[in-house]
C-alpha cells in the first residue's frame, strides 16, 4: 500500500474531481469509513437488501452561476443523482434533496430552484420523496448548496465492474463532451469569450435503458464523465481493471465552439465536465447494436465508438491522432474550472 | 386551503424548524414537488419496493461551532439520520454522506469529522456506503456542511400515523429536554454563562427496538424532536391527527442546568432542540410497559410519561401545571438559536 501525504489543508482542487479528489478519498475517507460498498467507489453503492439489489447515490451541488445555459443548480441536482443510478444500471424511483439556504436568498430565486427541480424529477419519473432545509446566516453559503440522494431498482441483466472489462471491448460514448464545462465558464462572465453553447444537463436513463435492451450481456461498465472529465473517468477505468484504453482523437464527438474556447483556454476537452453523457465499456461483438440503440433515442445522434480496450500498457489511457502518433492522457490535476457541478 | 404568504426572501427562521419552516416547506416546496409520499410530511419517507416497506431520510447540518460537549458535526450527522429512521420504526441499514468544504479548512479538522461519522456509525452498527466531496472558496461555507441519507428497513410490527392517535393515549419522553440546544449555545463563548452540561446527541434505534419488543401495537407516533423542540413536534402532531395533546409540566425530565439557562435567557425549554430524544404516543394500556422497556436501556433511566391524548381543543398543546391552571403551548416562532444542527 502507498503511503499517503497527508493533507494539510482542504484545496479548490480536492472538489475537482481529479488526482486531488481521489487522495482526498483514499487518503482520509475510505480508512476512516471502510466497508466493501464503499470500496468499490463506484457512482452509486449497490445494496443488496433483503433479497432485492438497489442502488444508492449521493451528490452535492455547489454550482456557480446558479443558473446558466442549458440548467440551473436545481434541475442538475436531480439529473446529477439520476444519472449516477442509470450508470450504475439502476432505473430511479425516488429522490430525497437537502437544502442549505443562505440568509437574504430571494424566495423567487428559491421558488425558481424548487420548480426547476420538481420538472426535471418530473420527467425522469421519479419523485421527491422528502428533504430537509437548512438556513445559514448571510456570507455563510453562496446563495443555496443542495445535496440530492437518490435510490434506484438495479436491472438484473447487468453486471457492471472494472473487472469485466477485457482487451478488445469497446468504449462508447454517448455524445460530444464538454458542453457543460464551457457553458458554466462562460456563463461566469469572468472571460471575454462568448459562444453559442448550453449544458448538456439531460437525464441518461433512456439512453441506458435502450441501451440495456438492446446489448444487455455486452456491458461491462458505464460511467457519466462529470468532474474531470472523459480523462479521468477512463484512468480511473484503466487502473480499476488493470487495461489499457485506448481512444482515437478524431472519433471524439466535440463541437466546434468548446474545441474553440478549449484551445484559447489552454485547457484539455478531455478533462472538461459533462452533466449528460455516459462511458460505456462494450464487449466487440455487441458495440454495434449498444452504439445503434443509442442513436435511435432522441439526443444520441451524435454517439460514437471512441475506442477500445488494449491489454497493455496498463492502467493508462492512450490517445491516438489521425497521423498514427500517439499520447497518454493523464487524470485531471489542479482544478482549473471550480464548482462546475 | 389556506392562501400562504408569499416568501420575500429567507430568513434564519426559515431553517428553525418552527413556523417560518412550515411556512417555506407548505407554501414552496410541497405546492412544486407534490406527491403522496411527500405529502406525509414525516421524518422520514416510506417507500414500498418490490413489496418491501423501506424507510429514507435526509437531513443537512450545518451546526456551528463544529465540534461541542457531547459531540460534534460528524456524529450527529450520523445520530441525526438514523434517529430519523428509528423513530419512522425502521432498523437502519446504509447511510450516504455529502460534504461541502470550505478551501482553506485544515486537514486535521476534516480528518477528526471522518473519524467522528465512522465511529458513531460504527456504533448505530450501520456502514457509510457511498457519498460526495464539493469544495467551495474559502468564506463560501462556515468550515464544512455536512448532510447525511439513510435508508432503513420498516419493522413490520408496527402502524405509525398519526391517524391513529385517539384521545386516552399515553405521551411518553425518552429522557431531559434541551440538553443540545443549550450546549450548542454555550459552545458558541457568546454568552457569559457557562454549565456542566453537555449534547444528548445519541443514537435512539436501542430505545426504539425495546419499546417496539414490549409493546408494538400501542405505539401511534413516535417523532424525535429536534429544531423547534418538544413543543413543536406535539404541535405538528396535534394539528396532524385533530387532537388536544396535554402535558403535565412537572413530569417533563430537565435538568437544573437547562432550566436555569432558559430562565435566564428568557427561553422556553419546550422549543429547545434535542438530538438524543424521541416522543411516543402509546395506547394507554401499553403505556407502562412500554416506559419500562425504555427505562431498563442504558441512558433511558428519566424516561417518563409527561402527558395525555385529549379530544378537545382540538390541534391544541396544552401543558398543565402542578397548581391545575393549563397555558397554550405554541409552536416555535422566530429563531432563538439558529444553526442548532
């Protein structure tokens, strides 16, 4: 076992989602807490209660600006849980949301909030089911925090870990990245950059759901790139199973306006947040039907086979160009985009 | 139905859990995120998966300071969920937990926190399965918020509504009221008073299974009464189930130091928080036995019966004292001590 750095003081970059985020976990969290569900430091924690296997996910929204192209903190709050269940294989059925109120908080901006959480729950399905609120004095929280659980019904026709993935799978992804990274930058107003772009904050379950029907036994892994982006999570994958992934730069959905501000910006599309895409990890024979399938739900068109599983160099993503040269791509370090989500 | 006030903008007392809170949750959020289960307005929500009756809470804490006599955010972050679920008469299973961090938060502070929630959960012999860091700037949060999901499994023994509540009822109290409250306040240096006095801050799961042991079928209600006290709790539930809860002033357990803080502070120790306390309502024939199951718990020995189910006034809290006059307890109004939890 590594020995861990301790941390001396909590970092902008201990949220980001990257290398910092994970020593954060390893290193304080998972010794202090351990139990095997926890272990597995999945999206979602799988139980297995009284026979029936569910699924739970926690996640907290911190977002800034409180509303911007595409969403607001309340509809991403829901599809940010909802999401975390689809990806774990798991289809929602209720949600529960706590609220920290900054004092001075127009009620508008919270009547806002609360409905665009209530619409978003309603077209997911699900319903929040209770929540609790609480009110911190004036400076002490930056307008509203607001964490959201969710509990799903697992789909027994999966079987999703790290340790299914083998050399030759695919890797799906279900569209072009890092439209809610740049949208929240921009929208920030602190760049003399504008761009034509919105989130991408959408509910994942039909995608996952069409997905499932049509190549069930093939998936190996899903994952939704938020924080640190498709890098990351992919690292993340190649280290949790031991492979090598490799992805082939030019299949990556991208638009041209992130591309854009991504080369100003000095930053990686790679590392950029999504708030409405998903990884999938395909076995060969049937990435095909799982790309098809996604296609055909409104909003996947763009949805690509991006690469595929080596067995070596391990625990390492690749990127590939056009050319034949190739590059390794690293997790996120630092954060270079705060309270993204 | 009543037309509600519209909410300008929040207030402390829109987090105090007494009218203000009722206030907020009644006019905003149930009128947008309706539905049956939310509706119910309990501690916790029951949901029947696949023909399984399961129990979910959550609950955000934001007490200042972190850490107090008797405990600190991290273990009432625990206690507080599964108290939740204990008094909605379900066994806990897996608790989630998000943090929201302030950058500049020193590591050792967070690491005491982590250790705090693993050996209260430890102790409710309950796993933290999964959950969610965010970091916000420093000055964005008051060190950290923590909130906490639970889910549990519903005992079947038991029908708690407040539906059932019927005037002959026994009120029964698990032990001294206001003992959180008045730490915390204490805590807080802001005052020129001090007492030996510290959190009740526990896990209520062992009195609630003892009670359900003895006396399952004549448990109604059951509800820990924390932001707004005791008074509020039996005000919700007076209103909820259309009958006079009587309470008898001198049988109500409260410490000297609690009573002499309140006195000189001009508060009222009913409306003052509690984390280690529950209310039942017990069937008159099953009220002794069920005290006595209490009492025979460790920490339960000031268990009492402090009052009566009447018919009339109806939705009415009335406490009785020992020279037989009666005064109207009302709900708590307004924040006294704000960021109690």
């Amino acid at each position: 076992m590594k020995t861990q750095r301790r941390i001396e003081q909590i970092e902008m970059a201990h949220g980001a989602g990257g290398k910092a985020s994970r020593r954060l976990i390893e290193g304080v969290i998972l010794p202090a807490l351990a139990n095997p569900v926890l272990e597995t430091l999945s999206d979602a924690a799988l139980l297995t209660i009284e026979g029936r296997r569910l699924a739970v996910s926690a996640d907290g929204f911190v977002v800034k600006p409180l509303s911007f192209p595409g969403g607001s903190i309340g509809s991403l709050a829901v599809h940010g849980t909802v999401n975390d269940l689809a990806v774990s294989g798991a289809r929602p059925v209720a949600l529960m949301t706590t609220l920290v109120l900054e004092a001075g908080l127009s009620g508008e901006t919270l009547e806002r909030e609360i409905d665009a959480m209530a619409r978003a729950a309603r077209a997911c399905g699900v319903d929040v089911v209770g929540g609790d609120t609480k009110v911190v004095e004036h400076g002490m929280a930056d307008g509203m925090y607001i964490s959201t659980f969710g509990i799903g019904v697992v789909d027994e026709r999966l079987t999703l870990s790290p340790r299914n993935v083998r050399p030759g799978d695919r890797v799906l992804l279900s569209g072009p990245i890092g439209d809610h990274g740049i949208t929240i930058l921009l929208a920030r107003g602190e760049l003399e950059l504008e761009a034509e772009i919105e989130s991408d904050s959408r509910s994942l379950t039909p995608f996952v759901e069409a997905m499932c029907n049509a190549a069930a036994t093939g998936i190996r892994w899903m994952r939704d790139p938020t924080r640190g982006g498709v890098a990351t999570a992919l690292n993340e994958l190649a280290r949790d199973a031991g492979v090598c992934v490799a992805i082939d730069e030019d299949a990556i959905p991208l638009r041209d306006e992130v591309r854009g501000a991504c080369e100003i910006l000095g930053l990686d599309p790679l590392h950029i947040a999504n708030e409405g895409q998903f990884l999938a990890i395909v076995s060969n024979d049937q990435a095909d039907r799982a790309l098809e399938a996604v296609r055909n739900v409104a909003g996947g068109a763009a949805a690509a086979v991006i690469g595929e599983v080596l067995a070596a160099p391990a625990a390492t993503v690749i990127s590939r160009t056009p050319y034949g040269g190739t590059r390794v791509v690293d997790m996120l370090v630092g954060d270079p985009l705060p309270r993204i989500c």
